[in-house]
C-alpha cells in the first residue's frame, strides 16, 4: 500500500483541530520568543504537556527572558520547574543557558539546527522545533510520536528518529515541514497512542496500513481471563511510583490493557501512595515494599484475584529489601522479581549471587507444581548481544563474568528467556543512563526479562520491549502467555 500523504495530513490537519495543542505549539500561539519557545521545549521532554505548562509558567514568571534566567541559582530552577521529567539535569542545562548564548552566539538565541545544538540540553528533536516554531524555518522536527507514525504508515522505513528526519528531508513535501510535528504529536496523544492506539475510531483506519500495530481492545469487550485469549503480562521497573504517577502512569497503563503488571523499584509503601494508585479501576494491586523508605520494593497490578499471594523468598536479608511477590493463580505461577544490583564498587557482589542462587531454587520449587512465569528486573545482560558497549563494561555491575554466568545457570536448570524465542537481533534494550543522551542514542542494556519453565514454552505466545513507552530509566517489557 502506497500512503498519500497529501491526503493523510489534510484529513489529520481536520481531525486535530478539537485536540489538545502540543504545548510548544500553545505557548508559540502566546509569544514567538525564541527564548520562551526554546526553554519549554527543553521542559517537556518526557513529560507530560500539562506538567510542563505549569512548569513554563511558574519560570517564566520569575526569568522572562535570558538576563532573569542568569539571576537565578541552579537550585531556584530547579525548585520552580519540578516536577518535570528529569528536573534535576534541565536545571543545570538552563543555568547554563545564558552564558552560552551570551558568549557564543551575542546574546541571541540561534536560528540554525546546527547553532541551537550546541546549547546545553539540546538535541536534534528540540532544534528543529525551535527553528521551525520560534523562526518559521522549514525544519522537521521528529519526536517519537513522527517517528512512530510515519513507521505505521509506511512512509518511512526507519530505525530511529535521526533516520526519519533524514528519509522526511529527502521525501516530505515542504509545505508540512512545519506543521507535521505538531499535528501527529497531537494526533499520537489523542488517537493513535503510543500503547495500543484507538484504531476502532481512526479517521484513517480504512486506509493506514497499521505496520506494527496492536490496537486497544475496545472498551466493554472481554478481559482475556475470561475469554480465553492469550494474557498481556507486563514488567516495568518504574523507579518510584509516586514519581510515575506525576508523569501520567495511570494513563499509560490504561493503554497497557495489561492482565497482569508487575512493577519493581516502586520506593514506596502502599500509605505513602494515592488513592488513584491504591485503587487502580479494574485492578487489585498487592505490594511487597521494603522496610527501608524509598528504596526498592515490588508490586502486582492484577484484573484477577489470585489464589494466593507469597511475599518474599523466605530469607529475612532478601525479603526485608521487598525483591519478590508471587501470586499463585489456577495453572501459573506469576513471580515479580527485583534482584539485587552489584553495585559500582561490586560490594553487593555477594549478596546478588546469594539472591540468584535462592530465586533459583524458588522456582524450581514452584515449576514442580505448574507452570511458572518469573519477570522484573534481573539487574544483568548476560549475552554481548544485550548491551551496546560489552567490551568496555566486562567488570562492570550487570555484566561482570559471575553475574553473567548466574544467568546461564538460571537458562541452563530449565528456564527460557522468553524474547530471545523470537527476537534475535541486537540493539534490543530495557535499560538505558539518564547521562550522555543514552536513550536518544540507544545506548542501553537488556536486564528486564520474562521468563518461563522450558516445559511451558507452547504457552507463549509473543514477547516484546516496549522502548517507546517513556516514564522510567527502564521500560516495559511483555509477555502474550495461554
């Protein structure tokens, strides 16, 4: 199938009328200062529109324009643009700001791709939308909304980001260079999500070829539990709850449609959470935290009450760090599992080969009664195919020989890890740095995993990474089990 964009892009300009304005684009309606424009599109990556205009507002309140932002401490910026994602780094990017400019560009903002990225906190994505936004210059800026979508729809057969900009450069008329990010950001939020997108109700579903897609299942429809479908098991080390839920958890797992959610490094015990949380519509959630605050901790979203929760290994030193939550269900086992991390200096070496050596024989207890599915974050990648740089980390934390070599011992006693059934191929990760971009640049390790007794192997059905789904360091990563 051949796409027409002509056609594609008049009916979504139409449909995206009524839908919420991305807020760079809300904020450039309001003002067409470069300085303005380009400090809210570095607020708002990975977070939330909402969250981000609050944030824009309350800076810009105080720093209006670049001489405001040089009177203030790094720790101001912060406190004022919290709780954007990763606060934290675009305050020290912002204090960073004004010299730059000032000392390399006059005082003034830049107005080319390649000026714009040599500001502190600015990659591709965010320069082309400030030229395009700020300066009105043809420019594409692809977030992963266009990434994600021209992907869909064929019109670019691409990888990354960086490689649709440059398949749009050379095929994109350039009368939507402008526009084309703000209507399919706008367009991926509102109908064709990330996460299982609203197809049932696409203007476009009659032609989009749907490359890739799983589409939601429609509201009011059967829950596979009870309709004999495959069940949507998911992992997600979340890296605090609480932190999640600012930036739109709730929404994401309502795209999930997940069956079943186990979530690790939740850092929170259940009083410490909301209402929204604690009663997640549809769910019943059981927690297993640990005793020190803000550390560790697991959790289980599930659409069915299981016949029996266990918490822990049965080892106080494990069990008090709140690694394992299983729930006993009618012919599995569902085990959510945090293990251990070495640490950078390998202190907790010992510790994390102790962990593996009980979860081990936890499961193989368990898979002598039914089948077992065990997932969460393993804290390990234990093949060079699972880690962009495996040479340079052999003796690092995750990759060290004994730690690899648990893993093998983990496979090897009769357990499959259930993606490598059906994805072979490399640059596969779970986990990537918040530092140097990692993300952006798919620097990252595998170390989130499914996986299953080998005498159930007939039972999966699919496995996959979910790396587009932002909100953590990791990101989820699913199992289709009968």
């Amino acid at each position: 199938m051949t796409v027409d964009i002509v056609s594609f892009m008049a009916i979504l300009v139409e449909e995206v009328r009524t839908y919420q304005v991305p807020v760079v684009d809300l904020i450039a309606v309001q003002t067409h200062d470069p300085y303005r424009i380009l400090v809210a599109t570095i607020l708002s990556a990975r977070t939330r529109d909402e969250v981000t205009a609050k944030a824009a507002e309350r800076l810009f309140k105080v720093a209006p324009d670049l001489p405001g932002l040089a009177a203030l401490a790094e720790a101001e910026i912060a406190r004022l643009i919290g709780p954007v994602g990763f606060f934290r780094n675009k305050a020290g990017f912002l204090a960073r700001l004004p010299a730059v400019v000032q000392g390399e560009f006059g005082g003034q903002i830049p107005e080319t791709v390649e000026e714009l990225c040599r500001l502190p906190g600015v990659g591709r994505k965010t320069a082309n939308l400030v030229v395009a936004v700020a300066f009105k210059k043809p420019a594409i800026c692809v977030d992963t909304h266009v990434h994600r979508i021209m992907n869909i729809w064929g019109y670019v057969r691409t990888k990354t980001p960086l490689e649709t900009e440059m398949a749009l450069r050379a095929k994109l008329p350039e009368q939507y260079w402008l526009t084309v990010n703000a209507t399919l950001v706008a367009f991926g939020q509102g109908t064709c999500k990330s996460v299982r997108p609203h197809c049932d109700r696409c203007v476009l579903t009659e032609m989009c070829p749907k490359l890739g897609v799983t589409p939601r299942r429609v509201p009011g429809a059967n829950s596979a539990l009870s309709s004999g479908a495959p069940l949507k098991l998911f992992s997600w080390n979340i890296n605090g709850l609480r932190a999640a839920e600012k930036n739109g958890f709730a929404e994401v797992v309502g795209e999930l449609d997940a069956d079943l959610l186990a979530l690790q490094e939740i850092k929170a015990e259940p009083g410490q959470l909301s209402e929204s949380l604690l009663n997640l519509p549809g769910y019943r959630a059981y927690w297993h935290p640990a005793e020190k605050k803000g550390y560790a901790g697991v959790c289980t979203y599930s659409r069915q009450e299981p016949l029996r929760v266990i918490a822990g290994l049965g080892r106080e030193e494990f069990d008090r760090e709140g690694r394992v939550l299983t729930l006993e269900f009618a012919d599995f086992f569902f085990i959510n599992a945090y293990y251990p991390n070495a640490q950078h200096t390998l202190d907790r070496l010992g510790f994390k080969l102790a962990f593996n050596t009980e979860i081990l024989a936890f499961c193989q207890k368990l898979a002598r009664e039914k089948s077992v599915v065990i997932c969460g974050d393993f804290n390990v990648a234990h093949q060079p195919i699972d880690l962009a740089n495996p040479k340079e980390n052999e003796k690092n934390p995750g990759y060290t020989l004994a730690e690899r070599q648990g893993m093998y011992a983990f496979l090897a006693a009769g357990f499959l890890d259930t993606f490598r059934l059906f994805n072979d191929q490399p640059g596969q990760y779970s986990w990537w740095s918040y530092r140097f971009n990692a993300r952006a640049r798919n620097i990252g390790w595998r170390i989130d995993y499914f996986c299953v007794d080998a005498k159930s192997r007939t039972r999966v059905q699919g496995a996959a990474i979910r790396s587009e789904i932002p909100g953590s360091d990791h990101c989820p990563v699913e199992l289709r089990w009968k």
